[in-house]
C-alpha cells in the first residue's frame, strides 16, 4: 500500500545523497516524498535536480558557531518547529526520516509532537547532538558503527550503515593509464585541502606525465585555484562540484580527503585506496574516529589536518603511486566496510513505521 513519507537532513551533500538513495527506493516501491530543507544548504540545489518535491524551513547550527549565532539559533528554533509542523500537518505523512544537520533538529522536534514515528540514520562513530537529544524517543535508530548503538535504546536500534548510491557498489577497479588523484574537501570544498593542494603542484609538475590531478575544490574559491592550477604545469582538471563523484571515483586511483560519514562510506563501497584528512572542528572529533576506524584496518592512510602539507601530502601520495601492492590491499580491507543495501533496509523499517 502507498504511504507518503517526510525526508529530512542537509547542509551539505554527506547529508543530502543518502536521503536520496533512501528516496529512490521508496519511489520504485511506489511511495509519495517530500523533502524538507533549506534555502541555504546543498539540498536546495540537488534534491530539486533529482526530481523531488521540496520545500523549505529557516533552521541553523548551534554547533561550532559563534555565541551570536548560537543564541539566533535558539531564538529562531520555535518558529523552525511551527513551520515544519506545518509542512507535517498538509502532507499528513506515514512517518519522518532524517539523516541529520541543522535543518533536522527543527524537524524531528515537530514529528515527535506530532506523534508521527521518527526513523533517524546516524553514520558517525558518535551521534550528533540533535540526535542524542531524541535518541529515547525514536522508532528506530540505524546506525554506521557498533559502537554508535550504546546511544540509542538496543531494541530500537540496529547497524546498517550508510545509505550510499547503488552505483558506487558497481565501479571497476580503475587498472592502467596514468595515476590519477582525486583530491576532493566534500561538496563545499576544504580550505586547508584547497591550500595544501595549490602547495603540491611545483612537487608534482617535477613528475608531470606520471600523474593526473582531479581536484574538488568547492565554489568560494575555485576560480582562484582553476587559474594557478591553468599555470602550475600539472596535468588535471580542477572542478567546483562533482555532480557523479561514482564516475569521478572510476577515474582515480587514489582519494584525498575529508573522513566525514558519507564520504568514508563511499570510499568503501567503491573499494577506493584513500588519504583521509579529518575535519579538525567536527562535533565530538567524529571525523577522526571515522577515518581511524579504516586506518586501524589497513584499509586507509591518514593525515591530521594541522600535519597537511603540500609537501606532506606529494610524498604521501608519491609514496602509494610507486607501491601498487599496498593500493591492492587498501582496496581489499576497504571492501570489507561496505554495507550495501542500508538504503533498502531504511525504506522496510519507514514502511514497517507506517504500518504500526
């Protein structure tokens, strides 16, 4: 039987894609979906593109903000609940699914007023605080790591990883051709990354010929970037956002960057050999435990930001180009943190949601 569904979670594309792997298999079982964002984050853009409806609400962080901001924030947040109760009330859905960020909290709050069973995915080793503030109170809590389920009620929450697209479980390993790097600081691009890149070129163009570039580097600074890159002598592209990071991934034989959720799960469905590089100010330093998760394995390399270079990051990378036998087993232990199908598992537990 059809149900309509809520789908919450934005900011940034680690939010926003595995909504849409989420969506994607409620709609080919023939479910209605709205989404609900903001103006202002990455969803407005890609959820839209991707053929759904939408629509929005004002909400904004209170973690890693100033004072000011965290007391807007507070002051703004009843109005943020009213308006996505609502959103709840016109659309009259089965149950609410959120995948996190500052536009969720506002969201979960009103389902929860609501009455309407509330399906919360949580990928980080350590929940975010949004998160930890409903834990008790959640239908289900589908988490990334083991360790995550101490959070949450054990009979109401299970592993299941990541929702990630179903073509990044498709990719061939990329064999022969030039190496080729693919620095990526996620969908709003990484300053520090950005900065340690531009630092490597005149190290890279001493090898030119024996390694391409691929460079994410986000809209605020990609024009300043593309043109030093234009004269830098290396071989490569520099891009603003990567629509199809799945086929970008294809390309490369090694990633850089960020261990935020999304990107590490990723990672491990495509089986890529990767250098990652843990945002520093992330809530509860989850992005490190993230990337020491796989690095505890064998199944990745890591660089503290404070320790990136652009020299560091050439002899890192040079030093994995010339041993192809370590690449080869990254991608053997990084296969084992693949969990696919948690888009589907997610989809049962909404249906189960709106059948109880």
């Amino acid at each position: 039987m059809s149900s309509a569904f809520v789908l919450t979670g934005g900011g940034t594309g680690g939010h926003v894609f595995p909504a849409l792997a989420v969506a994607r298999v409620l709609q080919e079982r023939g479910h209605r979906m709205l989404f609900i964002g903001t103006r202002e984050g990455m969803e407005s853009q890609i959820v839209p593109s991707a053929g759904y409806d939408m629509e929005f609400i004002r909400s904004s962080g209170l973690n890693r903000v100033g004072l000011k901001k965290q007391m807007q924030s507070v002051m703004n947040l009843p109005f943020s609940i009213a308006a996505a109760g609502g959103i709840l009330r016109r659309f009259k859905p089965a149950a609410v699914f959120s995948m996190g960020g500052y536009v969720a909290g506002p969201v979960m709050l009103a389902a929860l007023l609501a009455g309407i069973p509330l399906v919360v995915m949580e990928p980080n080793a350590i929940p975010g605080f949004a998160n930890r503030q409903v834990a008790g109170r959640v239908y289900r809590a589908l988490v990334g790591f083991e360790s995550t389920v101490r959070w949450f009620p054990r009979e109401r929450c299970e592993v299941t990883g990541l929702p990630v697209r179903p073509e990044f479980f498709k990719l061939a390993r990329k064999t022969g051709g030039e190496f080729t790097l693919l620095l990526t600081g996620g969908s709003r691009g990484a300053r520090n990354l950005n900065k340690a890149a531009r630092e490597s070129w005149p190290f890279f163009s001493e090898i030119a010929g024996l390694v391409r570039i691929i460079h994410q580097t986000g809209t605020n600074e990609h024009g300043a970037i593309a043109s030093a890159f234009a004269a830098s002598g290396v071989n490569g592209e520099v891009i603003p956002f990567i629509q199809d990071m799945a086929g970008t991934f294809a390309k490369a034989d090694l990633v850089v960057g960020r261990a935020g959720a999304g990107a590490v799960n990723e990672i491990a469905a495509a089986g890529m050999p990767s250098i990652l590089v843990p945002l520093p100010f992330a809530a509860d330093d989850h992005q490190r435990r993230n990337a020491e998760a796989l690095v505890d394995a064998g199944a990745a390399r890591m660089i503290l930001d404070k320790e990136l270079t652009g020299e560091r990051l050439f002899r890192e990378v040079d030093n994995l180009r010339q041993r192809p036998e370590v690449l080869a087993a990254m991608h053997a232990r990084v296969m084992k943190f693949a969990m696919p199908g948690a888009a589907e598992r997610a989809a049962t537990v909404l249906e189960d949601a709106a059948a109880s």
